[in-house]
C-alpha cells in the first residue's frame, strides 16, 4: 500500500535493534519498491550519529541477506553503501517533501553541506569516497556544515553560541530533574549509569 500510494518510510535501525522493535525493515521496503529515509528517532537510547545509522542499516540487511540458508522465505537484497547514503541524503529529503530544495548537491537547490576532513588515517586512502563515507565515517569527521550557503561549522569548530547553549539547557535540566526526583525519595538509591551520579544528585541524597 505505501508503494502503490507513492510513500517512504523512515528507519531507525539502531534504535528499533536496541529497543526490541525487531529487525529493520529496510529490505522488505525495497523489495515491493519502496526507498526508505533514515532517521534517529531517539537520541536518549542513541547518540545521534547518522554515520552510524548508515552503517547498521547495511551492515544488518547484509546480515540478513547471509544467515543461514532456509532461515528466510524472502530472497536476498542487493544493498549497496551507495542505496545507505542515498537514504541519507537525497531519500530524506523527498521524505519530507523537499527533494526540490534539499538532499542533493543540485544547481538551484539549497546549499546544503557537510565537508569531512579526508587527509586523515580513517578515510586514507581515499579510493571510494561513498563507501568510506558510509563505513568508515564519524562526527569527529566533520570539518565545515553549511546551511542554506551560511556556514554553521568551519575548521572543526561549530560557529555561534547555538551548541554551547544547547549543551547548558541539557545539563541544567538534568540537574533539575535529578533534584525533584531526590526531593521525592524516588532517586534514594539509584544511579544514572553505574555508579555514576551527576553532582547535584550526590549533594541532593548525599
């Protein structure tokens, strides 16, 4: 029915794994000629990573496609690292209705950017731009981010005060959300990872 009406899926393969959704569409779309987006869904299970997502989702499909013979009644999918970062990029985009304007490096569209730092020991040599993209890629990557033309990272370093700020909205939540817990003996014995408690929460239940 998506694929006779003209629709998309969105996948979080990482998130449904690691939340016990159950294996990633992502074969089953294609197979009846449905291209799915990528998205994150959650970055409080996962971090936020599209690198990442990009490799499970093809690293999972291929796993598929290989177990043991007899395991699946549907045939194998042929995906390739360049099916990954078109879900990416160009297959978001149509997604939300701004292929026209977004996801592609396209004369009159938006200029849209990531630029990774190639000169380094995880993508060197560089042979196969798309498959060391989407196999050997990371944040710690990125050098320069545009949007709309306007540079919003540049050298490694993120421009304005939007992510400091983000990251000081985050932090005081948390503390203020630890507190209220603790205030309400609900957080007398807990801990947030391990043993690892943020300080306001140890000066709170002491």
């Amino acid at each position: 029915m998506i694929a006779d009406s003209g629709g998309s899926a969105s996948l979080s393969p990482d998130i449904e794994m690691q939340m016990g959704h159950g294996w990633p569409a992502t074969g089953r779309l294609m197979q009846v000629g449905v291209r799915p987006s990528l998205s994150i869904d959650t970055c409080v299970s996962n971090g936020g990573d599209m690198f990442g997502t990009m490799r499970i989702t093809l690293a999972t499909q291929r796993a598929l496609d290989n177990q043991e013979p007899g395991a699946s009644d549907r045939p194998a999918v042929t995906l390739t690292s360049r099916d990954v970062l078109s879900f990416a990029t160009i297959d978001g985009a149509r997604a939300c209705g701004l292929g026209h304007k977004v996801g592609s490096l396209t004369p009159g569209k938006q200029a849209d950017i990531v630029l990774l730092a190639a000169d380094t020991p995880v993508l060197s040599p560089m042979n196969n731009p798309v498959g060391q993209v989407v196999y050997a890629a990371h944040p710690g990557l990125v050098d320069t981010v545009m949007v709309a033309g306007r540079f919003a990272k540049r050298r490694g370093s993120m421009l304005g005060q939007v992510t400091r700020r983000a990251v000081e909205v985050a932090v005081a939540t948390r503390d203020a959300l630890f507190e209220r817990a603790a205030r309400t003996e609900a957080l007398s014995d807990a801990r947030t990872g391990g043993d690892w408690q943020p300080a306001p929460l140890v000066t709170a239940v002491g």
